[in-house]
C-alpha cells in the first residue's frame, strides 16, 4: 500500500521525462489513495507535472476534481488544458460512473472551443462541447461555428464530427 508521500514522489516524478510515464501509471494504480497528491499536483509549478496530474485525474478523477479540471482550462501551458479537456470529456478511461456537470463545464469548453490559441486545446474542447450538442443550442452553435470558421482544418475537421449532422452527432443521438 502506498503512502501520500509516495504518491507524492510520483508527482514530483511526473516533470523527469525518464520517470514520468512509470510514475503517472502508479498514480492511477494508486486509485483514490492518489486523489490529494495529484489534485495538489495541479498546482505545480512545472507544467509538465501539472499535465501529467491532469491527465491521471482522466482515470481518477471524483465529484470534487472537477472543479479543479475546469480551473485547468486556464492554465498556462497547453498541455495541461488539452489533458483537463480530455479528463472532462471521455467516458471510456474512467471507472467510477462519474461525470461532470454542464453548467459547471460547458461554458468555459466553449470559449476553449472559440477563442484558445492552441489548435490542440480547441479540437479537444470540440469533444468536450460535443456531449451536450444534442440538448444545447449553445453548444450546437459553438460546434457550427468551429466547424466552419476556425482557422485550423484539425479542428474543422473534429468540429464537424460532434455538430449537427455530423458522423459522431447521428451517432449519439439515441444516446
């Protein structure tokens, strides 16, 4: 069993690119025993730590993570904002049932979505906007407009998968 300081030595290890990935995947292993050294990892000054602590939150996140995912989208570096977005959008690494909430997320995935300077930050905020394209007339505009304006064909392109119409849009519409 792992301690907070070990969980915490991992953290540390996220910014040394020899160590990072062994350490992020005991992070994860460490499940919800890792939750406050890799929430308190956000605050990191490295980004690489940051980035790394966001991205295990993906597979560790809980209720009270949130808040801080969404927090992330402000973060300097590029990274971190493009692993909180994934961490806020897929269901598919994450064992707990545990989801995020509309109004807390989709506003800021929007302005990611319309205004981020990373092309990165703005195709994964597509995903993350794309979950609530069905019921939301905001998120479907926002989608539309990507779709067809943003300067990037990256995010063209993944745009147009989650606005209306669109292959991952007719696909989830059941669901």
């Amino acid at each position: 069993m792992a301690s907070r300081e070990d969980f915490d030595r991992c953290v540390e290890q996220l910014g040394d690119p020899p160590r990072a990935r062994p350490a992020y995947w005991l992070l994860v292993a460490g499940g919800p025993a890792a939750l406050p050294a890799v929430r308190a990892g956000l605050q990191h000054e490295s980004g690489a730590v940051r980035a790394g602590c966001a991205e295990a939150l993906d597979h560790l996140v809980d209720e009270a993570s949130f808040p801080l995912l969404v927090a992330c989208l402000d973060d300097p570096e590029p990274r971190v904002r493009v692993n909180a977005l994934h961490a806020l959008a897929c269901d598919r690494c994450k064992d707990n049932g545990c989801r995020p909430d509309k109004a807390a997320v989709l506003p800021p995935a929007v302005r990611c979505l319309r205004h981020d300077p990373h092309k990165h930050v703005r195709a994964m905020a597509a995903e993350v906007v794309g979950r609530w394209a069905h019921g939301d007339e905001a998120a479907a505009a926002a989608l539309v407009e990507a779709r067809d304006l943003d300067p990037d064909p990256t995010v063209r392109k993944k745009a147009s998968w989650y606005a209306p119409d669109g292959p991952i849009y007719r696909r989830t519409a059941s669901g």
